[in-house]
C-alpha cells in the first residue's frame, strides 16, 4: 500500500492517490494530498480553502455525493464558483478532500 510522508505524517493511499480512510482526513493531510498532486504550492490551506473541503467532506459523509459547486460556495458563504477559484480541478479537490475515487463518467457540475 503507498504512503506519502508529509510532516512527519504516513498517509495511506490506495494506487492512484486517494486517502484509503476517510476518517484519517484533517488539514494536514490535505495538504499532503495536494502537495502529491502538485496543485497547492502553500500549506497550510487557508480558512477559504479549509471551508471548501469540509463541506465537501460533510456533505459526502451525509448523502455519498459530491455536491454540485453553486451549493459549496452559497454554504460556506462565499462568492459564486469559489470552489473553482481555490481549486481549479473538482476531481483533484474531492481527492484533496479525502474523498474516494468517483465513480467514471459521474458528472459534478
């Protein structure tokens, strides 16, 4: 099983990348998923960024679906698409969120 090291931390992830527990997930991790993925060049994350992730990740752990970004930025009270302005990518965000693999050809918009 690979592991990334970030801060003195293992991370366990499956062959693709993504945390193998989801409930191993929390700021620090975050930053080491994207820090692999080469898509955050400074950690830690800010309140922004953070806010994003968590609701993504509570969103998922309640209905085991990514919400669409128009609900991510209207619940973290944030300007319309601010999901794409801190991360451009929202498969690599899900990933960077701890999500599991999404289903291929699952749309997120």
């Amino acid at each position: 099983m690979p592991v990334i090291e970030y801060q003195g931390r293992k991370i366990e992830v499956d062959d693709e990348g993504y945390l193998k527990n989801f409930d191993e997930w929390d700021e620090i991790v975050a930053c080491g998923l994207a820090e692999k993925e080469d898509i955050l060049k400074t950690c830690p994350l800010n309140k922004e960024q953070i806010d994003i992730l968590k609701f993504i990740r509570a969103h998922y752990r309640q209905f085991n679906a990514v919400p669409i970004v128009r609900a991510v930025c209207t619940n973290v009270h944030q300007p319309k698409a601010c999901e794409y302005l801190q991360f451009p990518d929202p498969i690599l965000t899900a990933k960077i969120a701890g999500l599991p693999k999404l289903e291929t050809g699952y749309d997120l918009m």
